[in-house]
C-alpha cells in the first residue's frame, strides 16, 4: 500500500524493528531458499518435507483484544506441497446433524467413511461450512509464529508433524 510492502531486493519493509533505524527481513530470495532446504533434508533423511519461510502470522488475541498484522503475507517462500487451502469436513457438523442418530463405534465408523470419500472440493457445501478456509500457508505460518514467538525463545525452526493428516489416519 502506498509503496509499502514486499519488495524484490529488501524483502518486507518496515515488518520487524531490529532498532530505531534497522528492520530484519524476510531472505531476499526466498523461493530458491525453500526448495534447497526441501532437497538438502529429501537428501539427509530420504524424508520429503515441505518448507516455508514465514514472517508474523495474522490473528487477533481473545484475552488482549490485540491484531498481530505485522508483515503484508505470512510466507514469501513455500513449497509446493503448500500451495492450496484445506478441505476439510466439520466433524461437529457431520455428528451432530448427518449421523446424530449414531453414537460409539458406529457413529466413529461413519465419520470415517465420508472423510475416507470426501469430494475434492467441498467449498459451498455444507459439511464444511465453518472450517478455515484461509490459504494453508497462512495457517501453518500464523501456527509457526504463535510457537516461535519474538521473545527469548530463541526459535529459528519449527516442526509441525501431523497436520494433513485427519480423523481417519
């Protein structure tokens, strides 16, 4: 806005004071950065891992009342693996109103089958009205952030397992 923002040689401006006259920025080249780190770690650990570089996420504190906006987008750099929004069945929702009936093993059971057979794209339906349907980097970005925080933590990597997995697996 008004200039503000990304820009190709100096990443996001003005998105963390350092000091009174330095901001620390997002890596220039983020892109490039993110798939060597994919391909060093397929390397190392025969693992293929998505990898994102990611800047303040974006959500209002219940108790403080605080908006934490700082940088313009959560990730400048992902992987491809990333690239997309979740689709996902409320789980409430399919127990509470499809099998409300059920109860036990036989309500887990049907749960299981509509995620097992879930369409590829469940926007507009009502199974999935109430999910989260922000981008996946910015989900997984604002949940790295509120992990490492800007205090004395001190942490440069998280590590999130298990997130696209589901009820089923």
């Amino acid at each position: 806005m008004d200039g503000s923002g990304f820009n190709e040689h100096y990443g996001l401006l003005g998105s963390n004071k350092s000091t009174e006259d330095t901001v620390k920025l997002f890596p220039r080249h983020c892109q490039p950065f993110v798939e060597d780190v994919q391909r060093r770690l397929l390397e190392a650990t025969g693992k293929h891992i998505e990898v994102m570089v990611y800047g303040d996420g974006a959500f209002k504190d219940p108790v403080g009342k605080i908006w934490e906006l700082a940088d313009p987008v959560v990730s400048p750099g992902y992987t491809k693996g990333l690239d997309g929004t979740p689709n996902e069945l409320k789980l409430k929702y399919l127990a509470d109103n499809d099998f409300k009936n059920l109860s036990g093993e036989a309500l887990k059971e049907a749960i299981s089958k509509s995620i097992q057979e879930k369409d590829d794209n469940l926007v507009g339906q009502m199974a999935s009205q109430g999910t989260t349907p922000r981008r996946l980097t910015d989900l997984i970005g604002s949940l790295c952030d509120l992990t490492s925080g800007s205090g004395d933590k001190g942490t440069p990597i998280v590590l999130v397992q298990g997130y696209f997995d589901n009820y089923t697996n």
